[in-house]
DNA sequence: TAGTGGTCTAGACCACGGC
DNA sequence: CCGTGGTCTAGACCACTAC
C-alpha cells in the first residue's frame, strides 16, 4: 500500500524512501541490531509511551500509519503491537483503533480488614476501601459439607477425607466481580450451628465473626500470595481476557495454633494492591 | 517421546491412543464456535496440559504436526501456540520444540524474616528460603546522598528536596539476578555514622540492623504489593524476556510512628511466593 | 542433512464503529 | 460508506539443534 517504490523488493529492511508520508516521518529500524524488526518497533512504541508522548487513554497511530512509518509489512506491525498488547500497556478495540492503557486506580486490599476495630465498625472483611465502588454483593456459589481433598487436610492437619465445610463465593461490585474465594473448615467445628446453615448464615464471608459466635477466637493469619496467568475458568469469572494475570492468595486463619480455616482467593491482579501491616519482633 | 512405553495407555491421564504415533488423527474445529481457529486449537492445547495428558516437560507435537492434526495454516498453528506462550504455560525453544513449562519451586519470601530470632541467627533478612540455592549475594549499584523526589519524600513525610541516602541494590543467587531494590533513608537519620559510609556499611541490605546500630529501632513494617509487566530495564536487570510480569513491593518502615526507611522491591513475579503472617486484633 | 521454531512478506476477507 | 482492527492463507528465508 502506498508509496510504490521499486526498491522494495531489493531491500529487505527499510531505506524506502517515501516522501509523502501522511503526517508521520519515516522511522528507520536499526539493521544492525540484532533484535527482530517487531521487537525495534515495540520497544520504540514503547518508549513514546513511558515517555507520556502517547498520554493514556490516546490512540497509537493505526496499523496503515504505522506500515508507513516503519516500512514494513502488516502482520510485522501487529506482531509489535501485540507484544505491547500482552504487557498491558495498550488494548485494541476492533472499529476504533489501538489505545494507551491507562493506569485505573487499585482496589486496596489491607491486612487492616482483619482488625477489630473495623469488624465492630460493621466493615465486612472480605474487602476494604469500597467507598470509591460501593459495598459489595456476595454470591453464594455453594456451601456444603464436603470430605477434605489430601490438600485441604494436610492444610487444615486433618485426617484425610475428614468432613469440612465448603463456601464457595463470588464477590461483585457495581456488577463485576472483583474476587472469588473457596473457603474450607473443620465441619467438626460448626456442626449443628447456625454457621453450617445456609439459610442463616449469620455472617456471609466473615470468617473471623463466624468462628467467634462459636467461640473460637481467630488470632493469626497467614496468607500466601503468587501470580500467574488466569485459567479459563478465573478468566470467566473475574471477566479477564484469557492470559490475563492473577493474584491467588492461600489463606490460614489459626485460633490458639490450630488452622481453623484455609482458603484460596483469587483476584484479578491489576485490579489490586495488596497492602500487608505487621509489627516487627 | 512418545508411545514406546506399553503402559502409557494405563495411566491414568495418557488416553492416546497411539496406535500409528504421530499420524495424529485429525481434530475438527468447531465452525459453530463464534471463538476463531486459533483460539480453539489453544483451548484443546491448554486442556491437554490441565488435564495432564501433556506433562510438564514434555514437548507438544510440532507445528508441522499441529497443522496436519487440525488443517490450519502455519500462523494460525503459531497464533494459537503464543497464547499458550503469553500464558506462560510452554516455552519455545529454537530448534528443539514447543515444551510444557514445569511448575518451578518458588522461592519463598516471608515476613517472618523480619523477626529477631532470624536476625540473631545471622540470617540476612534481604531474602530467605535460600537453603535450596545457597547464600545470596548482594552487588551494590549506587549508595549516595541526594535530595529526595517529591514521591518519595512524600513517603518518608519530609519536605521535598530533604536529603536522602539512596542504596540501589541488586541481589544474586548462584548467579542469577533474583531481585533489586532501592531503598531510601533520612539522612539526617545516618550523617556521620558508619551506616553512611558505602566502604563500612556494616550490614548491607538489614535496614533494621543498621538502624538499631543508630538507636533507631524498627517496630513495624508496611508492604504493598502490586503485580505488573516489567519494563525493559526490569527485564534485563532481572534476565526476563520483557514482557514478563514482576511483583513490586514499596515497603515502609517505621520507628515509633515515624517512617524511617522506604524502598521498592522488584522481583520476578514468577520466581517468588510472598507469605505474610500477622496477628489479629 | 533434516527438522524445529523465528521472522517476514503479500494479499484476502471479515466485523465493528463512526460518519 | 470507509477506516479500524481481527483472522486466515501461502510461501519464503533464516538460525538453531540433533544426528
């Protein structure tokens, strides 16, 4: 497409001189680098965009414009492009064009969440700093008593296909769901409770006031943090885009020593920052 | 490779069968899916290797193979392929083939190394968990007083143009970049004591050590963890293919209520579990 | 030498969005 | 309507690895 210079098929890198470049110069690629054209063209594109040249919420030139400025062919521009794609840092919308992603503000996520003070306040700990979204809404996903996978018993030091309790829970804010959270304990521990009632459930998602109605008093968390690529079905239920990262914490709640409740929550891991407080010695 | 073993077809999770090896049958796409080729042909890859069927590894079939088993063009075979690798779930090595990435340990990153009783036993608090790959080393990249950004006086509640002392470090195992950080310190804090002199530094990389050497004793710490692709710098500071995704940690200490060290941690997202245990209420 | 993945080109058709 | 990005094809040459 435009500029129809016979020496393209002489060289294969560039060096078309092509003088009525709509708007954008033309960028010479190194030939002496040994980095693949794609790479030279995202790591420039790259740059324009850490430099603030290109502003968030801004196009990139269209992929035409780009053919012309860089001189090379189609599928090489979409292949840097989806280089900058798969680093977050611009997403495509088809019909529209290629945009600077913005830096959205992180939901926090504080180790405060668990303290008393906020329990007592009425805060619901299975997320904090709402008020820029709203509360959130708990979906029961399921609640069951459950033998325990080899997994959770050597988690929770159970017997091996002892019973627990599973919940099962997506949480949404505004209609999208900011985390999902699969949660097990000792069924010996809420048997004949109000807290092994589905019905009643006296306090959805907050384990800490669950185990002190029946008077075991949660005195030590752990949690366990990694992040990795979302499988199919996370990317599903936090609405992610296959290949989209996650955070996936394990947590342990202990009362006196004793695990008394283990659970795997995973969110998506640009939404967040994960803030941990905890005093030395 | 495949299909000499006889037992393949008992265990459990290799259901080939494997009668004529790598004929592989021809697999059908779906023309009703509204999901293109390329994104099929990387599902049924990816349920192969969640399902097992394609152990850590162990190479998928090859883009010559791929193209016969599903009768799409080479691009798309190499479409569907990149989201598997953008997912981080095979590698690609030139010449040999397409390999399921194995579950490396991670290397494990816990509060706990904050503690006295690890500090008293000589353990360096910059990681832990090195039993498995042997001491770190530790190469000091800047150290200089300078005055502060107004980012980071900000965190450390000085006025902005405050003098700080910069310590840039990167920290090695066998070899291997695992993380970097830079830390700032008051140097009203340090002026004239040995914690200042880069040829003294008593204890490089223990904030805390160094501090309670002042009489400046640490009492709590604040870490915020986001997750995010690295930048070309973090990419080659910490041998990532850019792209990969790093964790970052702004840590803060504090002395009495008074923020006396803050630093930015960066670290391979994948290399790391980050295990946070704090007391409730 | 034969097979693997890595890069690049040229050209085609489609779906979406705004005018 | 036209320009945008999304998908797919066919074919070429290269660099690396194994034998």
């Amino acid at each position: 497409m435009s500029c129809f210079s016979p020496l393209t098929s002489e060289l294969p890198f560039a060096v078309r001189s092509c003088d009525r470049l709509k708007g954008s110069q033309l960028t010479r690629l190194d030939p002496a680098d040994p980095q693949p054209a794609y790479r030279q063209i995202a790591d420039r594109l790259r740059e324009r965009i850490l430099r603030g040249e290109l502003a968030p919420g801004e196009p990139l030139p269209s992929e035409s414009e780009l053919i012309a400025e860089f001189a090379v062919s189609r599928p090489t521009i979409r292949s840097a492009l989806s280089v900058l794609k798969n680093e977050g840092r611009v997403h495509a919308r088809q019909g529209r064009g290629v945009f600077v992603r913005g830096v959205e503000p992180r939901l926090r996520r504080s180790s405060d969440r668990y303290s008393r003070r906020d329990r007592e306040a009425g805060r619901t700990p299975v997320m904090v700093d709402t008020t820029a979204i709203g509360p959130p809404k708990i979906e029961l996903l399921r609640f069951a008593p459950e033998p325990a996978s080899p997994a959770v018993a050597g988690r929770l030091a159970l017997a091996e296909g002892a019973l627990i309790l599973l919940t099962a829970l997506r949480v949404y804010t505004a209609d999208f769901v900011v985390q999902t959270s699969t949660a097990y304990m000792p069924y010996h521990l809420v048997k004949d409770s109000p807290v092994a009632d589905p019905g009643q459930q006296p306090w959805l998602g907050d384990t800490i006031a669950n185990l002190a109605s029946l008077d075991v008093h949660v005195d030590r968390v752990r949690e366990e943090v990694v992040t990795r690529a979302s499988t199919p079905q996370e990317a599903t239920d936090l609405r992610l885009r296959s290949g989209e990262h996650v955070f996936k914490i394990a947590r342990t709640m202990f009362a006196a020593g004793i695990p008394v409740e283990v659970s795997d929550i995973v969110m998506a891991a640009d939404r967040y920052v994960l803030a941990y407080e905890f005093p030395v010695e």
